[in-house]
C-alpha cells in the first residue's frame, strides 16, 4: 500500500458563497474563508477544497465559468486568493480548487465566438448538431430538467447543455480544446495549488452517434456518462497535467459503480486519485425526485462493503462523504435531527472517518446542521429544485403543499443556507440579509455553541480527526463487515499493522443488541471514541444506546 499525503487526509469543503461574509453585502467571500482560518486549523483539517470561485453569471452558482483564470467578482480578487493560499499553507492545510471542464458558461469568450458562425475556428469547441424532425437532435434529457438541447437561431443547429442552457458542453472530441484546458490546469498548478476537484468528469466523453437514450430515468446517460473515450481523455489530461505535480485529484462521478470507479482510481492507471461516488445516497431517491423511498440498513452496508473491498483488493481510494454542496443535511436524511440530532451526527461522522478513504467534511457538517423548511415554493434559489418544481407542477399529480414539502426534503439549498457562526441576527455570517434564507436553528446550532460545550459535535469531530493522525490503521488499515445481517447495526474492523479498528454503530432510535462472540476474537480493546458517556468496558456481547457510536482499539 502506498502511502500519499491525501489518504491521510480530511478535506473539509467550503461552499464559498455561505460560508462567511466580509464585507457585509450578504455574500460569503474569500476574506471571510480567511478570517476563519484559526477555525479550520481547530478543527484540525489539512485541506480545503473550495466550490468554484471563478468568474460567472451565477446561473448554477459558479459552475458556469465565464473566465478559468479570474476570481468572481462577489468574492474578492486573484490577490485575495494568493493571500488565502498562502495562509493556508503557512498552516498546513492544502487548497484544493473546483475544476468544472465538462461545461463553461455560455458567457465564456470561446462560446461568444462558437455562436457566430459555423466556420468560426471556436465552433468546435462545443457540441453543435442539426434538429431531427423539426426538434432537437436526440431525447437526451438535461440535469435540471427538459432537452438537453437548446436551439440558436443564428446559425440554425441546437448546441448539447447536460445542465442548463447557459452551461453548453464542451467538445472533448476537438484535440485544440483539450490543450488549452491542459494549459489552465497547469497555470493553476503553477500558481501552487494542491489539487482539484473535478466536476461530472465522466461525462466528458460523448458516444458520437448521439443515440437516443431510453425511456426510464435519465434520458441519454448510457450515452454521455463513462463515454466511450473517457479514459483516454483523462490519462492524457493527468500525463500532461496533475501527474507532474503530485496533484491530489478528486473525480466526481455520477453514474458509477464500484467497477468503473476502479478504472478510475486503481493507482497504476494514473487516473485520479479518487472518485466522489453516487450510490449510496440514493437509496431514498430510487423513484425519482418526487417520491421518497424507504429503505433498509442492509442496503447500505451492502453497498459500502463492495467499493470496500472492491478497492482494497485492487489498489484502489476513494473519498467518503455524506454532504456537499448538492446533497441535504445527512442528519436529517440518515439520522435524527430532533431528539437525537447530536447523538446521529456524531455516529454518521463516526462511519466516514472509519471506513478505508479520505473523509470529506461539508461545512457546518461539524456542527450537526440540519435541513431547512422554507415556508414558499418562491423561497428556493437552486436551479435545479426550481426544475423540479416546474416538472412535478407540470404532471399534476401532488398540491402545491406536497411539493413544498418534498422541495424542502430535496433541495440542494438545505446544504447551501449561510453557515452558523453565532445566535446573533443572521448568525454572524453577515449583518446583512443574507443571499439565501437561514436556518431558522441557528440559535441552537452554532459554531459559539459548539465551542463552549463539551460534548459538541464539533469537540467529536476534532476528536475523530486527530485520532486519525495519531493511529495509520484509520487511513490504510484492511476493511471486513461483522454482524452482515444486522438491520440497525453497522459494524466493522479494519486491520492494521500496529492497531486494529472495531467499529460498532447503531443506526437506530432504540436500544439494540449485538454478539460478536462469533466473528471477531479481542483480547482487549481500548474505547477511543464513543458518542455517550462510557458504559461499559468492552464485551464481545451487549447492547448499543440509539445511534451510539464506539470505536476501540484492539
Ligand atoms: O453536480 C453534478 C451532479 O451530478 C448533480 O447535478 C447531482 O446529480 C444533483 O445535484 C443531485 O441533486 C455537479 C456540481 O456539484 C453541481 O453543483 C453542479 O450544478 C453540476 O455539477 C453542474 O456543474
Ligand atoms: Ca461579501
């Protein structure tokens, strides 16, 4: 097993627009991530990865990117971003930065000069294609709803947009694009940064026939996701770029299982360093958006153990999460977030930073917040719930109060509500009226809070992570699932060469026995995390308290 500086790692993301406001105009700025430095470095994390702070419109909050190289107006400039690099390398922790290739902004300059004629020397970089039958080209459907096809006049042919259409899909196939995305990247690198993140990086291969796709789910993915010329496309993009830097590279993923994240993070295919994996936060989403899905624990823990022992068998990583920027509160999704909103957080947090990968914290994940519940359908800013809303409107089938309530269920905006520093007004995010509407908890879920008491989920989560520091067994040592069948206890060990790992977690709201009598032999075992006040010393038998956690050393 390699040892690398990034499987030792916690990423902590930063949701840049959210996070804090330095200036008071209801946006968070890059001086705001910078008066929270001492913050980051508390809670002990060795990387950031911030959302894209590029220039943009803001259709889909920077990830249409009208210029790679310049910083977003709202958030500061190219100095602050060199001064917040540095202070953070001063401490340590490595920038990691949202690299969205997939797709720019229909306000970039290549795109400008795509749209003007067929024979400009842009055109092809882009998707352009003649209508069939006097619509678009194929039924590839779009991300935030409708053909994924838009129609531009001036030169009569629709152009391929996978998510909305002021984020038209670049043409991977041209070789001349892909140079000069190579050359950005290397600019990037140059400048010092640790690594990126890339956005849908699956996608970046379309099968050139432009078949239509078939009726059920999303229209075309068979088509658009892990294309035909994906690999090829990004071992030439590391060899010319990340690889010569020792670049930490995150791969996010939709449409892929633990076989086609093996291409892409099995270490001697110098793909990626990792990839953000999908599956397992869609088990309450198996008949789409609009109806929420029961589901059992055993799902997951079968889920779970096949990407881990699917890539600890070959070489593998990847990264663990449960939040980011486009994903509801965990807590509120796989935990509790009323009674035991405390007790669940730190058990979820217990499992990612005890499974075999790079644990990613999504801020205000370290303080328990938990999803919002607007009182409006005109309250959500996401572009992609306001989709929804118009699909789900559009069928007829569910009120206005129905659709209120699975919108807040949903909504990307439960993860991207300003973060709780304080109880003051506007939660000390700003003194202004933020962007986006708070949480009406952050009186009782804040940063001050959380810092004060001591049986905080922040003072859990700072616990955790230096654990991981003190102890190689949380970062490379082998997997392998107890109790299978159990249906509301997740248990595991992981197998080091100094220490092994025995993880017990309850993921429900009752008392729940366990015997492990028959599946492990531990002569003694230290507890080193525990999500209650200790019990017990530790037996192959007994019981677990609603979403207790235990991790011992044996
Ligand atoms: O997300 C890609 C993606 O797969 C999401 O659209 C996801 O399916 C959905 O949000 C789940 O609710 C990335 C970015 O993370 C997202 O913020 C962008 O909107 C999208 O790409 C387009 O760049
Ligand atoms: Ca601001």
């Amino acid at each position: 097993m390699n040892k690398k500086w990034w499987k030792e790692a916690v990423v902590y993301q930063i949701y840049p627009r959210s996070f804090k406001d330095s200036n008071n105009d209801g946006i968070g700025d890059l001086r705001g991530i910078i008066e929270k430095i001492d913050y980051l470095d508390q809670l002990g994390v060795d990387a950031v990865w911030l959302n894209p702070v590029y220039q943009s419109p803001n259709d889909d909050n920077g990830y249409d990117i009208s210029d790679y190289k310049d910083i977003m107006d709202e958030f500061g400039t190219m100095e602050d971003l060199e001064e917040l690099m540095e202070l953070l390398h001063e401490r340590e922790i490595k920038l990691i930065m949202d690299l969205v290739i997939n797709h720019s902004s229909d306000e970039h300059q290549w795109f400008q000069e795509s749209r003007k004629s067929k024979s400009n020397p842009y055109r092809d970089y882009y998707i352009w294609k003649d209508g069939k039958n006097d619509g678009p080209p194929n039924n590839w459907k779009s991300f935030f709803g409708g053909s994924a096809w838009k129609y531009d006049e001036q030169t009569d042919q629709y152009y391929l947009h996978l998510f909305s259409p002021k984020q038209p899909d670049l043409n991977w196939e041209n070789p001349k694009l892909r140079q000069e995305i190579y050359e950005m990247i290397n600019w990037w690198l140059e400048k010092g940064v640790d690594g990126f993140r890339l956005d849908v990086i699956n996608l970046i291969s379309k099968d050139q026939r432009f078949p239509d796709g078939a009726e059920a789910g999303q229209k075309g993915h068979e088509y658009f996701a892990n294309g035909p010329r994906v690999h090829e496309f990004v071992q030439e993009m590391a060899a010319e770029t990340f690889n010569n830097y020792e670049a930490m590279t995150v791969g996010e993923t939709p449409f892929v299982d633990k076989d086609e994240a093996l291409k892409f993070v099995k270490e001697e295919r110098k793909e990626f360093s990792m990839v953000i994996p999908f599956e397992h936060l869609e088990f309450d989403r198996k008949e789409g958006w609009d109806k929420i899905t029961d589901w059992d624990l055993t799902e997951l823990k079968d889920l779970m153990s096949e990407w881990q022992y699917k890539l600890q068998e070959n070489n593998g990583w990847t990264s663990l999460y449960f939040c980011n920027h486009d994903q509801p509160r965990i807590v509120s999704r796989y935990g509790d977030d009323g009674e035991y909103r405390k007790e669940s957080a730190k058990m979820l947090g217990t499992m990612l930073h005890t499974l075999r990968g790079t644990p990613f914290i999504y801020q205000g994940e370290e303080i328990g917040m938990t999803n919002i519940s607007f009182e409006s359908l005109d309250d959500f800013d996401d572009i992609e719930t306001r989709g929804y809303i118009k699909e789900v409107q559009a069928k007829g089938e569910l009120s206005e109060d129905e659709i209120l309530e699975i919108a807040n269920y949903r909504t990307r905006d439960n993860a991207r509500t300003p973060m709780h520093w304080n109880s003051n007004k506007y939660a000390g995010f700003s003194e202004v009226e933020p962007w986006l509407k708070l949480n009406t908890n952050y009186p009782a879920v804040n940063v001050e809070k959380d810092l004060a008491a001591e049986d905080s989920v922040f003072k859990y989560y700072q616990r955790m992570i230096s654990l991981r520091k003190k102890y190689p067994v949380f970062a490379y040592g082998e997997y392998d699932i107890l109790l299978k069948e159990d249906q509301n206890i997740y248990a595991y060990q992981r197998r080091g060469e100094e220490n092994n790992l025995l993880i017990l977690l309850n993921f429900s709201r009752k008392r729940v026995d366990y015997d492990l009598t028959e599946e492990v032999e531990v002569e003694t075992a230290e507890l080193i995390l525990n999500n209650y006040q200790k019990e017990a010393d530790f037996e192959l038998s007994g019981s677990l308290r609603p979403y207790e956690a235990r991790v011992y050393l044996c």
